[in-house]
C-alpha cells in the first residue's frame, strides 16, 4: 500500500474517512514523505481535526504534513463570478443582466460541483507533484466521490468537444473577416485538457490507489460492494480496505457482547465477500478522536496492520 503517490479515502458517511486518511497522512509523513492531505469535504472536517485552521492554502500542519480544504459550493461561486467579471467587460449592461441569471442557473446544475471539484483537485496535485511524495485525497461520501470520478474519466472528451466547437467558431469568424480575439481563450482550454487528461492518467494508473473506509456493518458492507464494483468497472486501484471502528473482543456489558457477536458474523462476511483485498481493522475507541494525540495512536494501530 505503500509507495504509491495518490491515494483516495473513500466510503459512506460517517465512516471515519477523514480519521484514516489522516492518520495514514501522518504516518507517512512520519516514515519521511512530504505529504499533502487534501479534504473534499465542505464541512473543514481537517480543520476540525487537526485543530488547526486550514483553508483552502495549501500549509504545513505538522513537520512533513501539509493540508488543504477545497469547499466545492465556494469554488463553484468563485468560478461562476470570474467568468461573469470577464463578460460584464464585453458585453452591454442589458445583456449583461440577462447572462447574469443564466450563469447563476449553472452554479446549481447537476455535476457542475463535481466538475469543479476536479478541476480544483487537478490543479492541486498537478501544481505540485515534484513538491511532495504523495497526496492524500479525504473525499466526501460515496456518491459525490463516484461522480467525481466518473467526471475525471469524461472531462478529457468535453474539453476535446469545447476545443473543436471554439476551433470552429473562430475559424468562421477569422473567415467573415472579423476580429475574435477568441484565441486566448482557446489556449487556456487547451492547457486545461493537458491538465485534466494528465490528471486522468494518472488516477486510472499502478500510481494511485482507492481505500475504501467502512464500518463492520450490513449497510456498510453493501455500499463497500458497490463502491468497489464501481471503482473495478472504471479501472481505479483497490487492494486494501479499511474497516474502522470494530469493537474490543473483552466485555462485560451483556448490551456490547450482543452486538460484539453480530458483528463478529459481520466480519465474516466481510472476509468473504473481500477475499481479494487486505483487510486493515482498526479498533472502536471510547471516545471521538480528536488532535494530533488521538490521530498518532490511530496511525501507529494502522501501520501495524499494514
Ligand atoms: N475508531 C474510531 N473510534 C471512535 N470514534 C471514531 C473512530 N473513527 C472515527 N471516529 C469518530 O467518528 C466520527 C466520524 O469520523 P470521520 O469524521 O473521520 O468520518 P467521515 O467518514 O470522514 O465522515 P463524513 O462522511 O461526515 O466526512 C468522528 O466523530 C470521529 O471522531
Ligand atoms: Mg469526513
């Protein structure tokens, strides 16, 4: 599991993704990698971990670790207001406030958030691949990260699509003999599908790899199935799982010793149905976990199930 340069921590809510993928974080960052854990997660759960402020800079939280939060909803908000800037500059203030409407419609489409969710991750990485060793990605809950994904398979073809159609344009324009100006444009999408389609290979690659994250129950087993059958079909790494909050063996509440024999059944199952992966257990603490004491205990109990 080690040695890789991308990792996704992924699951359904609640899991502990962003418990893991920290904790694994910083047990990298302790065997000397230079690290960087990016959160995908509006709700600055990092921040709320790390019990630092982290934000959407990129900064250094502990020797080796650096963090950063995107927030999708506000990255589409600023993408939205950069682009209205640059056509309230060409166009007339009536047909201005007629755009206006249209692109704030666009902020609440479907897949727009992923898309530049993306855009925003690609550039991260890309940005600094030769600054750090590895990078970790604490997604949001199965279905946005799916999508997301999906998005990184299908962004090289729409930029492919935008290319031509603007090509196009321009061509007729520079025909009718007027001046577009169009081409500037034109090279930002063109350096845009370099950036998404290198990005694209090198999450579909040997480079990358998807752990998912769950919890020794049935609804989580059945999300954890499909999330890899998924993740299999468009050909992501996986070959190690998380299965976090586990319950100690020893108890002398009759209430525990109930669920600890369902859930016993449970990781059966799970050792069944997963039989192809490396199952990593990581143990159910008394309390929630919280700053860099709790997040040390949890990496050293991962490294050694590793
Ligand atoms: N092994 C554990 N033992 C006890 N509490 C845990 C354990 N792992 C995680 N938790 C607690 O469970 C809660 C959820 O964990 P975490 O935030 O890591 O999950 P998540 O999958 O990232 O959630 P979300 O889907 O909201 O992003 C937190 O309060 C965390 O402290
Ligand atoms: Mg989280």
């Amino acid at each position: 599991m080690l040695g890789k340069k991308l990792y996704f921590f992924g699951g359904k809510g609640g899991v502990g993704k962003t418990t893991v993928s920290s904790a694994f974080s910083l047990l990298l960052a302790k065997a000397g990698k230079k690290v960087l854990i990016i959160s995908t997660d509006p709700a600055h759960s990092l921040s709320d971990l790390f019990e630092t402020n982290v934000g959407p800079e990129v900064r250094e939280v502990l020797p080796n670790l650096f963090a950063t939060e995107i927030d999708p909803g506000k990255e589409v908000s600023t993408y939205v207001e950069s682009a209205l800037n640059a056509v309230e500059r060409a166009v007339s203030p009536e047909v201005f406030s007629q755009i206006k409407e249209v692109f704030h419609a666009v902020e609440h489409t479907p897949g727009v958030e992923e898309a530049v969710t993306v855009d925003t991750l690609s550039r991260k990485i890309l940005d600094n691949l030769r600054g750090f060793d590895c990078f970790v990605v604490d997604t949001a809950p199965t279905g946005h990260t799916l999508a997301m994904l999906r998005t990184v398979e299908r962004v090289g073809r729409w930029m492919e699509e935008l290319i031509e159609r603007k090509m196009r344009a321009e061509s007729l324009k520079e025909m009718a003999g007027t001046e577009t100006g169009g081409h500037g444009t034109l090279r930002i999408l063109k350096e845009r599908r370099e950036r998404l389609t290198g990005f694209a290979r090198l999450v579909f690659s040997e480079d990358t790899l998807f752990v998912p994250v769950m919890n020794p129950e049935r609804l989580s087993i059945l999300e954890t199935e499909r999330l890899i059958e998924n993740l299999e079909h468009m050909g992501v790494g996986v070959t190690h799982l998380v299965v976090n909050k586990v319950l100690p063996e020893e108890t002398d509440c009759e209430f525990l010793r109930k669920r600890k024999t369902q859930e016993r059944e449970y990781l059966e199952l799970i050792g069944k149905r997963f039989r192809n992966l490396r199952v990593l257990t990581l143990k159910m603490k008394p309390t929630d976990l919280k700053g860099i004491g709790d997040l040390e205990k949890v990496a050293e109990e991962l490294e050694a199930e590793l």
